[in-house]
C-alpha cells in the first residue's frame, strides 16, 4: 500500500521535475520511482553512508537525503544530478514524502487503534495515552454502526462507506470480515437517535444501491467517550442478532428499540428451556401447527379482539373462536385473558429465540 503511494507521488512528481526521482527503503531497495524500472534495485552503498551520516550523499550522478518518520522509519529520496538544483529538488522529495508517509501512518493507526478499541483489545491503562498521541477526541458523542451484508459484493462496502464518511480524522470505517463492516460515526452534540435513524436510513439506501445485495444495519446506543466504543460495538452486535431472530423484516435494528427480545437474548438457554417447560405443562410448543401459529399471530396483532381478527383472517367468528379454544385445550392458556396472553407471547419469543441457535458474544 505504502510503495503504490510513493509510486503515485513520484508519477505526478515527474510531469514537473524532469529528472528522475524516488525513494528507498531502509535496506537500499527502491521501493518507487519516477522510472519504474528502477523499482527493485539495491544501492547498498547509500544505506551504509547514512548509517554514519546525516549528511546528504552525493555520488552517482544523484543526490541522496535521508528522511526519517515519526514512527522512526528509515527512507531515503533521491533525485538525478549532482548540481545545487537537484540538492533543491532532493530537499523538497524528503518534505513531501515524509509528509506522505506521516499521513498514511496516522490514518492506518488511528483506524486500527479505533478497532482494537472496538474489540477491546485496548489496555485501559494505554486507551487514554494512545488516543492524545494519535489527536483523537476523548470526549465526543458517537455512535457504531455495523453494516451486514448477506453475501459478498462485488463492489467494496468499505469503499462505498468511506465514501459517505470521508472525514477520517473523525469517522472511522472498519472491516471486520467478509460481510461485516464496523462504522464509528461521530455525531453532532445535538444529535439524537431520531436523527440518527434518519442518517442511517440514507446510509442504507446508498449501500444497497451501490453494492447491489441486502445490508442489515444495527446501531448501537450514542455514547460519549471513547471509553465506551467497545460497548457501543457489542450492542450494535447485539441488535443485529436480536434482529435476526425477532425482527426478520427489519434491515435497520437499533439497541434502543429491542424490547423484550433484548431481554430475552441475554437469558442462558438452560432457563429458556425451563420457563418453556413451566408454561407448556400439558403439551410442547411443537404441537401447534403453522395456521395455529398464524392465527395467534394475527390475533397478537389486533390487540386480542376476536371480532377484528376473524375479519382480518376472512373466517366466521365462531371459526376463531374454535381455534382459540383448541389452542387452550393443547396448552392451558386462554388467549383471550390478558395475563395468558402475555405468557404465551413470551413464550413464543422464547422458543424462537431457542430454534434460531443462538450465538454469545
């Protein structure tokens, strides 16, 4: 990556600079230059001058000037020539390449610092230190972000985001995996979770657009340090798996609105089990059919009216009202009682959440 940006450099470079120009690395090798065939040769020589020397080196037919990076990495310019103006030129390679060379490490470590935090990989000891060394902002609201997709696309959903995010000193696009990309967005101070949905709801667009296949996207709640990004990222996780269990027509699932399900995700499955046990004493779950189901459903759906569902379902009332009756011989529970109905809405999500395998975070 860093070799193809120095070659972009010294390409441009050359249209005004008529002589030829590159840079080596700290072994001697060239690594780009204004005459791509040189790329790949060693000159030895030059890296044993500067390792006594700070001095430009000048022999060759070029001139030589040693840069040295923050990060403490070894590079040295050169350009043709041995007169005062290729000295000129040389001093001026060694500003803008390492102007270069510092620009792509802060961005290439501000966007892994930013997802070791994510993934709290970070010491809390270090987390405080790094993020001032890297000009990052302790305090500022933030929301994760983490964008779905259900196969892989063809065109790059990191490209597509870091196209909707380009400030990179502020908003972070990170790749996770071949389907999931992590985004930390920072939001305005003013800035509430109905504008964020709103944000995310374009971003969406977009993306399908762009890629071409379905995106899922879960938000986490908006934090306000950096401290807590990481739990940020694990409910924007748990929003996309709560989504996908209880919300399955839902493609932008935000923690804030999970609900009971959110609850209910976070039980040990040993005591799903055990509820599901208690409630269903005469028979399992299993029992009911799928028109059983949908019928329970529907009725859910319209507030428990029997009158309203059985014109919803285009059946005779009393055919409802046999139904629910069946429904209560198989389980013990009336539907049409409040307290029951509650119950066995529960344990319906119960059992989905059972049969859709969950996954721990």
């Amino acid at each position: 990556m860093q070799s193809r940006i120095f070659q972009n450099a010294c390409n441009q470079l050359k249209k005004d600079i008529h002589r030829k120009l590159g840079i080596m690395d700290e072994n001697g090798y060239i690594i780009a230059c204004s005459d791509e065939k040189k790329v790949g040769f060693q000159r030895e020589n030059v890296i044993a001058h500067f390792e006594a020397s700070n001095d430009d080196f000048v022999g060759g037919g070029y001139v030589f000037k040693k840069i040295e990076t923050y990060n403490k990495n070894l590079y040295v310019v050169f350009c043709e020539g041995e007169d005062e103006l290729a000295k000129g030129f040389a001093a001026f390679l060694a500003t803008h390449f390492m102007t270069i060379k510092q620009y792509y490490d802060e961005k290439y470590d501000r966007n892994s610092f930013v997802k070791n935090i994510i993934l709290d990989n970070v010491l809390a000891s270090d987390l405080i230190y790094k993020t001032r060394e890297l000009k990052l902002s302790v305090e500022a609201k933030r929301v994760v972000l983490i964008i779905h997709s259900q196969k892989t696309a063809e065109v790059s959903m990191v490209d597509v985001l870091q196209g909707i995010f380009p400030d990179s000193a502020k908003d972070f696009v990170i790749r996770i995996d071949d389907r999931d990309v992590a985004v930390v967005y920072e939001v305005k101070p003013s800035a509430d979770m109905q504008s964020i949905m709103q944000t995310v709801r374009e971003l969406h667009d977009t993306v399908v657009s762009e890629t071409m296949v379905k995106v899922s996207i879960g938000i986490s709640t908006i934090v306000e340090t950096i401290q807590d990004l990481a739990r940020a990222y694990r409910e924007a996780k748990i929003a996309l798996e709560v989504g996908k269990v209880f919300d399955t027509e839902k493609n932008i699932i935000s923690y804030d609105n999970l609900g009971i399900g959110r609850l209910i995700y976070q039980l040990p499955t040993t005591l799903c089990e055990l509820f599901l046990n208690e409630v269903f004493k005469k028979e399992s779950i299993s029992v009911l059919d799928s028109e059983t189901i949908y019928t329970i459903q529907k009725f859910f759906e319209n507030n428990l009216n029997v009158s309203e569902t059985s014109r919803k379902l285009f059946v005779h009332r009393n055919t409802l009202v046999y139904r629910l009756d069946k429904i209560k011989k198989l389980t013990g529970l009336d539907l049409r009682e409040f307290d029951d109905a509650i119950i066995f809405k529960v344990a319906m999500m119960v059992n989905k959440y059972l049969t859709s395998e969950p996954t721990r975070l």
